[in-house]
C-alpha cells in the first residue's frame, strides 16, 4: 500500500509539473500565439502521460481520482485503497504545482485569476472525463493494458483540442492547477463546478463502460494493470 501511495503521489506531482511548467514555459517562448501556446501544453502533457504511466503502472498510475473511484465501483480496489491513493493523487497534484512554480522562478504559491466557467466548458469536462474513462477500462478490459498508457496519452493530447475546456477530466488536477496563476491555472472559484462536472462524466463513464464491457476484470487482468491515469 505505501508503494502504491507513493507512486500515485510521484506520479500525479510529474503530471501536474508536465501540465503547469510546460504552460509556462509555452506562454514565455510564444508569448502572442495563444495557439501555438495550447500545442505546446498538450504535446508535453501527453508525452508525459505515456512516459509516466509505462514506468509506473506495475505499481499504480492512476493519477486521477474519478479512474480511481471508478476502479472502486468495479471492484479492482477496497473503500480503504481508494482512498488511500485520492489523497495521495491531491496532495501530489499540489506539491507538482509548487515545483513547477518554483522552478519558473514565480512563488510557490499563487492563486490563478483565469476564470474558468459556464454551461460550455462544463458540458466539455463531462464529455472529456466520459472519454478519458472509456479509452482506459475498454483497453484494460478488453485485455490491452499494456496499450493503456499510449492511448491515454493520445487521448489527452486530441481533448486538449476537441473539448472547450481544454481536457482537465482529472479533479487532482484541478485543484493543483487553482495555486498558479499561469497559462494552466484556474481560479478557485472556477474549480468546483469542474470538479462536479468531472465527477458526473465519471458517472456516466461507468455506465458506459459497463454497458460497453459487460465481464468484470480477472484478478489476474486487475493486478496487472492497475491503475492508469490523467
């Protein structure tokens, strides 16, 4: 269990690193192409992803709270576990932000003033956490786990792209991203509506996923690749 929370942990803070200094680092070098900008955040995000979940799912990668309680719901982990690895994944989100702050030379901590919010984007964090959901369990169980951090970091890169609100899908995330007031962050008034969007796009999910893959997991499939992501 220690092993599990301390990758859910290294993990989520990698992912938000990847997320807020590659924002940071795209807003200084394009400063005037908001575009080029998006590109740039979601290439790293994605490349970050794939590489992230490869080294660490043989422990846990999950990395995001709705994939863990929908790994709850299914019956791959206990109420205990999953609770465990959600506190790991928001505390990891945090201190990521704080490094990526730091390392940009901004203080560790910074409430974002990008106001984030409406019917649109919290219609687009529905859909994205919807698909997030999808692309993971209907890889891992239709017996794919080893393609799951491909197709997640493939996933995450398009929703950057096809979704209005640029694909949190991750409430980890999005509270980390509330303490940077950069070209990633999202002012805290503007998160939770996120997050409940994220959680009703994970409801859903599930039942997508059930409908779409009726068989439970084997043991043998849910150790071996547990846990994904983003």
């Amino acid at each position: 269990m220690g092993r599990r929370v301390g990758a859910e942990f290294v993990g989520t803070a990698f992912l938000v690193m990847a997320v807020v200094g590659s924002g940071v680092m795209a807003s200084r070098l394009s400063p005037n192409d908001a575009g080029l900008q998006l590109l740039q955040n979601s290439l790293a995000t994605g490349a970050a992803l794939v590489a992230l979940i490869v080294a660490l799912q043989p422990v846990s990668a999950s990395f995001n709270p709705v994939v863990t309680l929908v790994e709850r719901a299914l019956g791959m982990i206990d109420t205990h576990t999953a609770a465990g690895l959600i506190g790991a994944q928001v505390l990891g989100g945090l201190a990521g932000t704080v490094a990526a702050n730091l390392m940009f030379g901004l203080d560790a901590v910074t409430f974002s003033t990008h106001v984030r919010t409406g019917p649109a984007l919290w219609l687009g964090e529905i859909i994205a956490t919807i698909g997030l959901l999808v692309v993971i369990f209907g890889t891992v169980r239709s017996g794919r786990a080893d393609r799951v951090a491909f197709a997640v970091g493939g996933y995450i890169t398009a929703a950057y792209w096809f979704t209005s609100s640029t694909s949190f899908a991750n409430p980890a995330v999005t509270i980390a991203r509330t303490v940077t007031d950069t070209f990633a962050g999202i002012a805290p008034p503007s998160a939770p509506a996120f997050i409940l969007a994220q959680l009703l796009g994970g409801a859903a999910g599930y039942v997508l996923v059930r409908f779409l893959y009726p068989s439970l997991a084997t043991p043998a499939v849910a150790t071996a690749d547990r846990k994904v992501l983003s």
